[in-house]
C-alpha cells in the first residue's frame, strides 16, 4: 500500500516538486491507544525501488489517536488514510495505489 501525492509540494528543503511516492509505516503505541504513522517520500515509485534516500515534507503529524471499535483493526490502512488527510489539508491530491 503507497500513497502518490501530486500538487505544488514544497519540501522541507525548499525545494518545489509536482509529485511524490509515499510508504506509511504503522505502529500501534504500547498502550494501543494511539497509532504511529511514520510516511516515507521519494521523488518516485521507482525511486523506492531502487531504495534512494527519502525526501522531507515539514507539519506531518505521526502520532494520532485510535480506537479499535471504530477505526478498524487495519493500522497500516488507518495509517494510510490519516496521512492522506494531512496532505490533502495542505492541498495536496493523494491517492491510495498499491492495495
């Protein structure tokens, strides 16, 4: 499961670029009250596969609240989609591929 982001995607480099591959690690907290969702960027799909360095983008939160009951047992899909909805309230179009 991978995320591809399109848009004006400022990275904390500073450096502006029109898209981005994305895979979420998730990890349930210790408690399981909380699901860690750690994105890696790469400039491409290939990029990943090919294991080149990832890139930055600045204000993504990875820690984020869970409720079993209600969010599903999917961490890495719950992950998936909590990220999504970060990128996309920067303005950002993002898909889910991979599944």
């Amino acid at each position: 499961m991978a995320l591809q982001i399109t848009g004006n995607i400022e990275l904390s480099s500073g450096i502006v670029v029109n898209s981005l591959y994305c895979r979420t690690q998730a990890w349930l907290s210790e408690n399981g009250l909380d699901v860690g969702c750690t994105p890696y960027f790469y400039t491409s799909k290939s990029a990943y596969d090919n294991n080149s360095p990832t890139v930055d983008i600045e204000g993504i939160k990875i820690l984020t609240p869970y409720d079993r009951a209600t969010d599903g047992s999917d961490i890495l899909l719950f992950s998936n989609e909590y990220v999504k909805f970060q990128l996309e309230a920067k303005g950002y179009s993002v898909t889910i591929t991979d599944l």
